[in-house]
C-alpha cells in the first residue's frame, strides 16, 4: 500500500439519513481507526486543538497507543473540532482517493450528529446557533440599544456567561439598526445583461444573517461595486439561514429545514441564469460544498452550487472577462489581509489577493497576506471554554497581521476580523482600522 495520496482530495456524500450513521458504537470504532492513523501521522497538530487534544490522551495511555484511550474521552477531540476542514483540504495524506478514505471534519460531524440526537448539546449552544432567531431583533430600535448595551458591560457579559456560556471577554457583533433587506434596493438600475465566458451578467444577492442582521454595510458596499461595474443585481426574495451554525452543532434535521427553506427560491434564480453571491464564506461554502454532499440526488441543491459563487471569485472572473472597470482612485496604503479557512477550502485560489493586486495596479497598495486560521470558527470563539483556546490558536495571526502597522487590517470573514482585531488589541499592537475587503474595494473606487 503506498504512502500518502499525491491525488487531488474527493469527497464522498455524508450518509446521514442511514441509521448506522447514528450508531455510537460503530462511530466509536470508525473513531479508533481514524484517531490511530492520526497518531500515527501527526501531521495536524498545528491546525487546532482537536490533534493536540488527542494526542495528549494517547500519550498518557500506559503504551502510548489509541487502544488505551477510553471511548468516554473521545468527545473532548469532537468538541474541539470546529469544520474549518484545513485538514482535510490541506494537510492530510490519506484523504479518499486514498484507500484509507480517512475524512476527520466529517467523522467529527457524525459524532455531533449523534451527541446532539442524544439530546447532549446544552440550550445555550442551541440558541447561539439560531442566528436566525436572535438576528431577528435587529432594526427594532428599543431592543437594538438594549442588546448592545448588554453586550458592552462588564455586569451583564457576566450573566451571559451563566446563562449562554459567553465568555465575558469574548467579542460579539452587535445588532444593527437597520437590517441589510429593508434597506437595500431590492434591486439595481443597470439592466443592461452582459454574460462574459466565465460570468453570468446578472447577480441575486443571498444576505446571509450576518449581514443583514449586524453590519449591513458589507452588503451595502458589495452593491455599490456592482452598481459602478453595471451589473444587474436583484435581492434573494426570501432566505432562511444556511445553516452551517447547526451543522457545526450537529444538528443536521435543522440544517435540512433551512435548506428546505431556501433551495426552491435559488434555484430559480440558477435557473434563470443569475449568479448568486454570499459575502459570507461560511455561507457560500454551505452551498458549494456542506449541502451537496449531504443532499446528492437533490437537483437543485447541485444546481445552486453550480450558480454560487464567493463575490471576489466573481468579480475577478469578471475582470478575466473584461467586463470588470478598473477605474481605481484611491490608494489603500499598507493592508493586512487575512485568509479565512472557509474561503481558502473552496478551491477558487486567492481571489480576494488577486482583487487587491489589481487595484494595486492603479494605486498605492501594500499588501500583507496572512493564510492561517484566526481561531475563531463561529460560536467556537465566543464560548466560555474555548474562547481561550481561540485566542491562543490565533496568536500567530494576531503577531502577522500587524507586520509593518498596516493602515487597514482586513479578512473575508467579518467574524475573523473582529476577533483579530482583539488579539491585537490584546498583544499591544492594535489595529489603525478594521474594513471587509468589499469596503476597501469600495473605497478604492472612490465610491461613497
């Protein structure tokens, strides 16, 4: 049998509707194999701590072997698994085509899957999962003041920390005061389509709840640059969230309500010929990636992954079109840019970095390229147990992004920027300003 796999990774479709897949003791023994050939490897240890927590427990055991780790510790290495799926994308030599057909992220989603069928995941963790429930009181100007208050004092974070498991030191968005989908135009005034090679003309914007609910702005910018390019673009008319907050959880019944929720209105859109856009490369790798393989027989779940796109893949592919204005005005200075792990698993390149270069070209741009994970990886980051580790698994990021005081710190994912941005802030060496790479395209275009 050869060593390793020079081939490029595939994944197989996750079978979680068969009822093996929730049968803990046959998890359990897919676990032991998996665990003993990453003991044996040990190539991972410095992506997260789900490999240093597992190789700790197999180095206490009396021969140093996974055989001797109890069943029950298993699920200190499940928790600490957050999907970021750099393992698997990155670093792993015995991803299928291997015939070892080892795939730790999704082993690690059925054992959720099976915690959280077994009624195991705590009322907190569920609600900071709902982002669609408590993103449902932005733009309610009463509650809105009253929800960020309580995120800014020492007094209540604690409470939050009883109730929900916050950590009090932890970063958390705020509620915008207006949500993205009642202020923005349901669509733009360019109508003129011009399909390029490898770009539809038109575009529908899928808001995510990040953006909608806490900052709106990065929706409002991405609308702009279309609008300055002559882009039609239309608004998704009715969303649910993606869903990948509860496929990190392991709740995978509400994963298919979303998705139940939100296909039939894509794929119309797919069908018609619109490219979709999600400024949120969690979001836009749920649809790429999560649900196809979980519904692979759903046409239209494969027909909205062929129409989605990460918005930098798209105007950059525009921009290989000719159909993309390069009228840059402004120059941006020095920026930090950092990577996010959800954008860099999605096989499209460094198309944001592309995007900068560009702009570049016309104006003054000093770019810093920070290609590791922030630690942050959604609720991961803000609760109370692993908050800390987040921000000891962030360190190296927080010491590269601020190499050369950069003017701007920036990432695709607004969570990774925030948190960031406090590692900094924390390290002594705070940022000069935090923008969403969109916003910085904006303004390079000298756009208000």
């Amino acid at each position: 049998m050869r060593e390793g796999n020079l081939e490029a990774p595939t994944r197989h479709p996750i079978d979680w509707k068969n009822p093996l897949f929730y049968d803990r003791d046959d998890c359990n023994r897919e676990l032991e194999r998996v665990f003993d050939i990453c003991h044996g490897c040990r190539r991972c240890v410095s992506l997260c701590q789900s490999f240093p927590t597992l190789f700790d427990l197999v180095d206490a055991t009396e021969d140093g072997e996974v055989h001797g780790v109890a069943k029950a510790d298993y699920g200190q290495v499940v928790d600490q698994c957050y999907l970021c799926d750099l393992c698997y994308m990155t670093k792993c030599p015995y991803v299928p085509p291997h015939p070892w057909n080892l795939d730790f992220p999704h082993l690690m989603l059925r054992a959720k899957a099976i915690k959280h069928s077994q009624g195991l995941v705590g009322p907190g963790e569920q609600f900071l999962a709902s982002t669609d429930v408590h993103g449902s009181f932005a733009g309610i100007p009463v509650v809105v003041q009253a929800v960020n208050a309580v995120n800014r004092a020492k007094v209540t974070r604690n409470a939050l920390d009883s109730l929900l498991g916050v950590h009090p030191d932890a970063w958390m968005p705020e509620l915008a005061t207006k949500r993205f989908r009642w202020s923005a135009p349901k669509q733009g005034t360019a109508t003129d389509v011009r399909d390029g090679e490898r770009t539809p003309g038109r575009v529908v914007i899928f808001a995510t709840c990040y953006v909608n609910y806490n900052e709106p702005g990065i929706g409002h910018d991405l609308l702009k640059v279309l609008e300055h390019n002559a882009i039609p673009y239309v608004i998704v008319e009715k969303e649910s969230c993606c869903g990948m907050p509860k496929l990190e959880l392991g709740d995978l019944p509400a994963v298919e309500r979303h998705k139940n929720a939100n296909i039939p209105v894509l794929a119309k859109y797919a069908k018609d010929g619109f490219a979709i856009l999600s400024a949120i490369p969690s979001c836009t790798l749920m649809f790429k990636q999560e649900l196809p393989l979980m519904f692979p027989d759903e046409a239209d779940v494969q027909l909205v992954k062929d129409a989605f796109y990460d918005p930098f893949e798209y105007l950059v592919a525009r921009q290989k079109d000719g159909l993309l204005k390069t009228d840059f005005k402004r120059d941006l200075g020095k920026v930090s840019y950092h990577i996010p792990c959800h954008g860099r698993v999605q096989k499209i390149g460094r198309k944001t970095e592309e995007m900068f270069k560009l702009i570049g070209q016309q104006v003054k741009v000093q770019l810093n390229t920070v290609e590791r994970c922030s630690g942050h990886a959604g609720t991961y980051g803000v609760k109370t147990p692993t908050h800390p580790v987040a921000m000891k698994i962030g360190k190296p990021v927080f010491k590269a992004m601020a190499k050369d005081e950069p003017d701007f710190i920036s990432s695709d994912c607004a969570l990774a920027g925030h948190h960031i941005a406090q590692g900094m802030s924390e390290a002594g060496t705070p940022p000069k300003a935090l923008q969403h790479p969109l916003s910085l395209l904006r303004y390079a275009y000298g756009l208000e």
